[in-house]
C-alpha cells in the first residue's frame, strides 16, 4: 500500500488539544447540520417517490392494461436491468462528485428520473414493446443512486467530524424510510381506499420524485456542494481521468476494497431471505409454508421499520462508541448470530409472532453497519473520499444482486437451514476484514488513549 493511501488528511485544520470544540444547537444536537437539513427532507420524499412502484410494477407489466409482457420480461425489466443500472449509478455517484460536486450530480439524478419516468410512462407503457419498456426503465435505473448518494458524499465531506455517524444515520433513515416503506405505504393507501389506478399511482410518484428532486436541488444552502470533491495536490480536479480513481482506489487502498466488501455483505443477506422466505416460510413452489402471503409481507415490513428506527440510535451510538467497533461488533457479529437464529427459531417454533421478534432483531443489528457511510470515506485523503464513498455506494447497489445469487446457488444444495448459515459464516468473514478499518479519526480511536490514561 502506498504511502498517500494510507495518510489521513482531514478536510479541516484539527483544532488545537486545548480548543474546545463548539456546542451543537438546534437540530445539530441530533446530529442533523442545520445547512443540510433540506436535503435529508428531499431524500426522504425523492425515494417515497422512486419506492411507489417496488409493491406493484412487475405485476402491472404482466397486465395486458399495462405493459403488456409476459412475467420472466416483466422479471427482467424491473430486477435484472434496472439493478444492473442501479449499480453503476451508484459507483457514478461518488466518482462525479468528485469532478462536478455532488450539488450537480444530484440535479442530474433528478432530471435524468423525471425525463426517463415521463417517457416510460407516456411513450413506453403504452406501445407495450418489450425492447422500448426494457430499455427506458433500464436507463432511469441510473437516476436514483446518483441523487441520494451524491447527497451521502456531500453529508459526510461537509459535516463535522464528530456528528459523521448520526450524518449517516439520518442518511439512511431517510433513504430507507422511503425505498421501500413509505412508498410501498402511499402505494397502498392511494391504490386501496382511495381507489387509484395503477398508472395514475404511477404518475403521482413522478410528482412526488419531482418535489424531491427540487428541494434537494434548490433548497440546500450548504456552499461547498458545487466544488468537487479535490484539494490543492490535484492539479485538475475536474479531470475525467478522476473516474479511474473511483476504481484504483481498490488497489491503492486495500482498506476501502475491504470496505466495499463489508457493504456487500451487510444487506446481501436481507435481500436474500426476503426472495427466499415465500418458498421456506411461506407456501410458494407448493411448499407447506407456515405463514400466509400476507404474513410475510407483514413480516418484510416490519423488519424494514425496526431497521429504519435503529439507524438513527447506531448512527448517534457509533459518534460514541467508535465506528469500526460498532460495524465489527453489532453488525458483523451481531448479524451472524441473528441470521441463523431468525430462521431456525422460526421453523422450529412454526410462529408467526416469533418470527416477527427475531425479524426486528436482525433488523436493529442490521443498522449496526451504518458508522461505515462515516468511517469508509474518513480513511483516506479529501480526494478520495468520492471514490471511497464511489466504492461504498457501489457495495450497497452489489448487495441486491449477491444475496439473491447466494439463495439460487446454494438453496437447491443445503436448503434454507444451509443458505442461513452460508449467510451467518459471510457475516463472520467482514467480521475478521473489519479489522483493517482503521483510522485516527474514528470515535474508538480518539478515545482509546484518555481511557488508558484514566487507568493509569
């Protein structure tokens, strides 16, 4: 590793051992930066919109009223395509940051979904040619990553360095809140007892991304979001050859490789049980499953609310008790024994309320990973920190695809039970890889040496 990977330069001068820092005031103090604070409104709304369609889409393309396709090319529009698309999106989303400033990049990912959504809408839909639906959503796949995790790179290289965690924590409370529970949650209020049309539901989250995508866009007033992400040893910073470093970052730096990793694997295995649950817990393939279809997407729900409020506490916990500590030992570790508890205790027991507990369980711990949106991009120089945050958003695209690839390999071989363990033992080995995670800055770090000097 060379030595520029691995030195850290803080974006501000520290200040000195004997300068206090400033108290926070008003919404600081929950850990929210009062100049950001529309944009973490705009999040939340912006992904209620995108998360209107997750419940339904697929099956309204199969309806000969919608797009018409048959259900493996309604399958491959909306899982293989677009998560494809999500993923570079989100790899694009540090690396422009760092040439334009994440400011633009998150206008782009506000135009690019409204131009995209309004042709699906109103000139792919109605054709119902597979190759034109396929395409247009494919290509609005992009737009999502690009303005929420532009926003994640301008939090955390903007904020301070004692409130990155509860940045993170708020982030992802406001990205999970709304892909995919508020929006699922619109998505059955406005098509249930208000009576809504699948294609008008479709259109109002158009709208909705709209309003998103403009407070986001005008309503932040923080003043470093337009300058890219660079300092004064890089002579271009607006160069394109800055894509490169959004990949050889990897091999520069082995700790943010190692990072990525561990995104990877941390919601790789809810992706997984949620596409496995109707053929184990459920009656899917014709299994004699335990829970109705109803009881599972009860279950999906709630393990997604307990994860969402949970994001916040680790957020704000791991400003105290370290970054890489709370990753390594409530998300790794904790998330390795809930895994194969959750499934085992549920089919033993044939419980729908013990399923649900153990569901908010692994849904709590999940959040203990949160810290790594404050620790990954804190390892390296401010010029990395883009490509770090790059990697890092391109881990949470890669999850989507690795923990259904996991189920498909490994199910037809070992079962459920066995997918359960290859999940805990996945959880286990970013346990052991967290350990390089280090850096100065961390909140673990910085309190390791009062602690031993109050033990002398």
């Amino acid at each position: 590793m060379d030595e520029t990977a691995t030195s850290h330069q803080p974006q501000r001068p520290p200040s000195s051992p004997a300068e206090p820092d400033p108290p926070l005031r008003g919404i600081e103090r929950i850990g929210i930066p009062k100049p950001l604070f529309w944009g973490f409104v705009a999040v939340l709304i912006y992904m209620i919109g995108d998360g209107v369609e997750i419940s339904y889409l697929t099956d309204y393309l199969e309806r000969p009223d919608g797009g018409g396709l048959d259900g493996e090319q309604a399958s491959f529009a909306t899982v293989t395509i677009y998560g494809v698309a999500v993923m570079v999106g989100s790899w694009l989303s540090g690396t422009l940051s760092a040439i334009w400033g994440p400011r633009r990049v998150m206008w782009l990912g506000a135009a690019w979904w409204v131009v995209f959504e309004a042709v699906f809408l109103f000139a792919a839909i109605p054709t119902q040619n597979f190759a034109f639906i396929v395409t247009v959503y494919g290509i609005r796949g992009f737009a999502y990553p690009l303005f929420a995790f532009a926003f994640l790179v301008w939090a955390q290289t903007t904020s301070p360095e004692r409130m990155r965690g509860s940045v993170a924590g708020w982030f992802w409370f406001a990205f999970t809140g709304g892909l995919p529970t508020l929006g699922a949650g619109v998505a059955a209020l406005v098509i249930g007892p208000l009576g809504m049309s699948l294609y008008d539901t479709l259109i109002l989250s158009l709208v909705l991304v709209a309003v998103g995508g403009a407070l986001g866009s005008f309503a932040v007033r923080e003043p470093n979001g337009l300058k890219p992400i660079a300092d004064a040893s890089v002579a271009n910073p607006t160069s394109y050859r800055r894509l490169l470093e959004g990949i050889d970052i990897l091999w520069r730096d082995r700790r943010t490789l190692a990072g990525g990793l561990v995104r990877v694997v941390n919601t790789a295995p809810q992706y997984g049980f949620f596409a496995m649950f109707p053929f184990t817990f459920g009656s899917a393939g014709g299994n004699d499953g335990f829970l109705t279809v109803a009881q599972i997407a009860t279950l999906t729900a709630t393990t997604y609310g307990a994860n969402i409020a949970a994001n916040l506490f680790f957020g704000v916990f791991g400003d105290y008790f370290g970054w890489r500590r709370t990753v390594m030992v409530f998300g790794c570790v904790g998330c390795a024994v809930a895994t194969p508890l959750w499934y085992f205790t549920a089919v033993t027991s044939e419980s729908f309320a013990v399923a649900l507990a153990l569901g908010c369980v692994y849904g709590v711990l999940l959040a203990g990973f949160v810290p790594l949106s404050a620790l990954m991009p804190s390892m390296v120089q401010h010029k990395d920190k883009g490509a770090s945050l790059a990697i890092l958003n391109l881990g949470a695209g890669g999850a989507a695809f690795v923990g259904p690839v996991v189920v498909t390999v490994f199910y037809p071989l070992v079962g459920g039970g066995g997918v359960a363990v290859v999940f805990s033992c996945l959880y286990l080995a970013v346990a052991a890889l967290s350990t390089v995670l280090n850096d100065p800055s961390d909140p673990g770090r910085k309190r390791e040496p009062a602690v031993a000097e109050a033990a002398a």
